[in-house]
C-alpha cells in the first residue's frame, strides 16, 4: 500500500536540514571570523583616504591655474 506513494524520506530531510546548518555555520564563521567586516570597514578607510587625496591635489592644481593665468594676465 505504502510502495507506491512518492515522496521525501524522513531521513532525507533530517540530512538536508544538517547540511544547511554546516552551510550556515561555515558562512557566519567566515564573515565573523574570517574578517571580513574588517577587510570591508578597511576598503571604506582606504576609499575615504584615496579621496581626500583626489580633492587635495585638484584643489593645488585649481590654485596653481589661477596662479599661471593671474602673471598671463600682468
């Protein structure tokens, strides 16, 4: 009677239900433990130094054209 019913075994679900946890806990270790917030909050430290950089130097290239166009003027 039972034969010919089709389905997921008890025993298949208790091991995908496993494996997902495993999955889970490698993936939670990994971005705790492997540091991966702190290789992101770096970038971020990285990307805000790089531009503050960027502005400092446009900014001297900005007044060294004024300086050059002030003597093209006298």
């Amino acid at each position: 009677m039972f034969k010919n019913q089709k389905g997921i075994t008890l025993v298949a679900l208790v091991i995908t239900i496993v494996v997902l946890i495993i999955l889970a806990t490698v993936s939670i270790n990994f971005a705790i433990g492997g540091n991966l917030f702190g290789r992101a909050q770096q970038g971020s430290e990285l990307y805000s130094n790089a531009s503050k950089e960027e502005s400092d130097h446009l900014t001297n290239i900005d007044n060294l054209l004024q300086q050059l166009s002030e003597n093209a003027l006298n």
